[in-house]
C-alpha cells in the first residue's frame, strides 16, 4: 500500500509551497525534529531562539543539547506552562531562569508575561516552535503558539515549526466554543479535539485571522514524515506532569471537562484523567482512591487527603473511542445521574479551576445534564457547529 504525504511545506503570509514524495506506509513516523537536514541549513548562521520543553526532542536528546552540539548559534529559550524543564505544577507561574546545563537563558512565557517582548527578540534571526501537542482546545500550548505568532509577526521574525504527531488526531468532536465563554483555556472557535497538529493549527490561525489584529505570521513546517491523522501514536515522553501515561493521554479530551465540576478526575494520584470520584460517591460505587499533594503534579488538589470513590478507566479500553470517533460523555452523565447532592455537582469551588461553561465551551450543557437530556440530543446541538468547523478545517490539512 502507498500513501502521498507532505515532506517539506513553506509557508509565506498566504503562499504554500508543497512537495510531495511517494513513501511506503511501513515507513517510521519521522518527527519534524527528526529530519534535521531540512532544517539546519536555514539556521546556519543565525541567532536562533526556541519555544521548548521537555517533549522538544530527538531520539532521547533534548532538541536544544542536539543543535548546540551541531554548533547552531541559540541566543536563548522560551518556556510554557510548565517550564522549559517540565518541573511546574498545571498552572503554576514560572520564573525567567538560566539554563543549569547549557547556560542559555530562559524566558518564561507563563509568569510576568505571555509572549516574546520587542526586546526579546532585538537579538533573534529567527524563532523555532517544537512542542508536542495532545489535540485539545483547553491543552495550553496553542495559546502559547499563536502568542508566539503574534510576536514574530509583531517583529518581522521567521518562525520555524517542526511539527509532532497529534496523539488524538483521529478524533474531532464536542462543541465549538462558544466565544462568550473564551478563556485562558479556550481562546479559539473550534470544539473540543480539533484533530489538527500544531503545524496545522498554526496555519488555520494564520488563515482564520485569529492572531491579534488578523497579523500574519511568516512560518516555514517541517512536517511529520510517513504519518496520517489515523494513525495511532504513542509519545516517547510525557507531554506535561499530569499527561503521564499513554491511557491519560488518549483519555484527556474526555476526562478534561471534569474540571469543570464537583469531582476529582485523579489530581493528587498518580494516573490523572483516569480515574473519577468523590467522597460523596461512597457506597455507590466501590473503587476508591486518597488524593494527595504531589509537588509538580497538584500541589492542592480537590478533596486532599479524602477518600474518593466512582470510576476507575486506567484500563479501559482506548480502542472504544478510535472506533467511535467520540469524545465520552456517558461518563460524565452517569456520574451527575449517581451523585446524591446534584446541586453541588456544577459548583465547583471558587478557587478550583473554571465553571463546566468554561470548560466544554457552551452554554447549555449544564442544563441538558440536570435535565435528563440524552447523549444523542446533546450530540445534535454540536452538530452545526462541529460540520462547519470540519469543513474549515479541510482547507489547513496536511496530512491524509
């Protein structure tokens, strides 16, 4: 079986310049990063700055030790949420710092500021983007893209994006936001898995106009090599503290949204976003689990140091969702139907996370839950939305 996919794609404001070579489907996934002879000769020479963090990698290296090695010329780093290092709880501000083992200064894009600043990049030829994405709305990092775009825009600076896999790529689904209820954790009109890589999210921002002011980012892809959006794939490193496991990842577009409401979705364990309880559930379901404070994972979670008891998916059976195309809400519905103090169900504390509007992006899901509303119903009033949305998207793909 052969499949066409893109090997090198050069974006410049709105021109697309596309190669394409025949490769067998047997073929290594290749990662942007992987494919260094595409990219280097564009950094020889220059001043070059990077977004990282602990997933910009190859093989095993950090991205940063390998091109310094190769005598590439980094002026410095940009850090997220989580710090370049990957060592800060979800949430937590960051501090600029410089690097213990390559002595590169590091700004952090989560703490004083959100974006490079004019003197950041006084000093910088051109930028790199490498951070591994899991394909979801309320995932920070494409926040941190398209303020990264912004900045290079702002500045004239190329911005070079090597592109990862999406883990949950097969998958586009939930409500598109609801831009009344944008947020630090949904800033863009697209649902909940959008089934895009970073590469491709880069250039639905730039086409879509979503960057301050409708600026367009001058950006050169390295794209991922022998992939397809079906394709399974596994992530060689974690991609965040509480993202620690293949099953959470694959999980996460359907457990995230339990932020939004009065239960612990496994913060303060071991395995987040794969098991659901609290203590109110006790003698209705019989798994139970004791979150605690684990530094740079969830320093505070809800219901410390309580036994909670509901849904344990650490072996469920991710398949399920591949062949469904679906995001879970059955278990969101089935918890709300059990719980026996329904209105605290969606009151989640003041100083916990967001409100569920926040969090699935709509308006009218609490009230279809409290409801009785079923799954299908709900379904149907995603469905305009969620059409158009895949029909925009169609135009950013770059891979089959």
């Amino acid at each position: 079986m052969k499949k066409w996919i893109i090997v090198m794609l050069m974006v410049m404001s709105s021109s697309v310049l596309v190669a394409r070579v025949e490769i067998s489907a047997a073929k290594a996934v290749l990662t942007g990063a992987d494919q260094t002879h595409l990219y280097l000769p564009l950094l020889k020479g220059k001043r070059v700055a990077m977004l990282a963090n602990p997933t910009t990698i190859i093989g095993t290296t950090h991205l940063v030790d390998s091109l310094q090695r190769l005598g590439v010329n980094i002026v410095k780093v940009f850090g997220p949420e989580h710090g370049f290092r990957g060592n800060a709880s979800a949430g937590t501000v960051v501090s600029d710092e410089t690097d213990s083992l390559t002595g590169i200064p590091i700004i952090s894009l989560y703490g004083k500021k959100n974006k490079p600043s004019k003197e950041d990049l006084a000093d910088v030829d051109i930028m790199i983007y490498d951070v591994q994405d899991v394909g979801v709305r309320f995932y920070t990092n494409i926040n941190a893209l398209v303020r990264l775009m912004e900045a290079c825009a702002e500045n004239e600076k190329e911005l070079l994006i090597l592109d990862r896999p999406n883990p949950n790529a097969y998958l586009v689904d939930g409500p598109v936001l609801d831009m009344k209820y944008r947020s630090g954790i949904g800033m863009f009109p697209i649902p909940m898995s959008h089934g895009l890589t970073i590469g491709e999210f880069a250039l639905m921002a730039n086409g879509e106009g979503w960057l301050t002011n409708k600026m367009k980012c001058n950006i050169r892809i390295i794209p991922v090599a022998n992939y397809d959006h079906d394709m399974p794939y596994t992530l060689p490193v974690k991609p965040s503290p509480n993202l620690n496991t293949q099953q959470a990842i694959m999980l996460y577009p359907s457990t995230c949204m339990f932020e939004g409401v009065y239960l612990n979705h496994g913060r303060g364990t071991y395995f987040p976003f794969t098991v659901l309880g609290s203590p109110e559930l006790k003698g209705i379901y019989s798994f139970s689990y004791t979150p605690t404070s684990i530094k740079g994972m969830a320093e505070k979670p809800l219901f410390m140091d309580q036994v909670c008891y509901g849904l344990d998916l650490r072996n469920y059976d991710v398949e399920q969702l591949r062949k469904s195309k679906k995001i879970n809400i059955s278990w969101i519905l089935e918890l709300y139907k059990a719980h026996p103090y329904k209105e605290k169900f969606f009151e989640r504390l003041s100083d916990q996370m967001n409100s569920i509007e926040v969090q699935i992006g709509v308006g009218e899901f609490r009230q279809q839950v409290i409801n009785g509303v079923s799954e299908e119903e709900i379904r149907k009033s995603w469905e305009l939305g969620l059409s158009a949305y895949k029909e925009m998207r169609k135009k950013y793909l770059l891979y089959p």
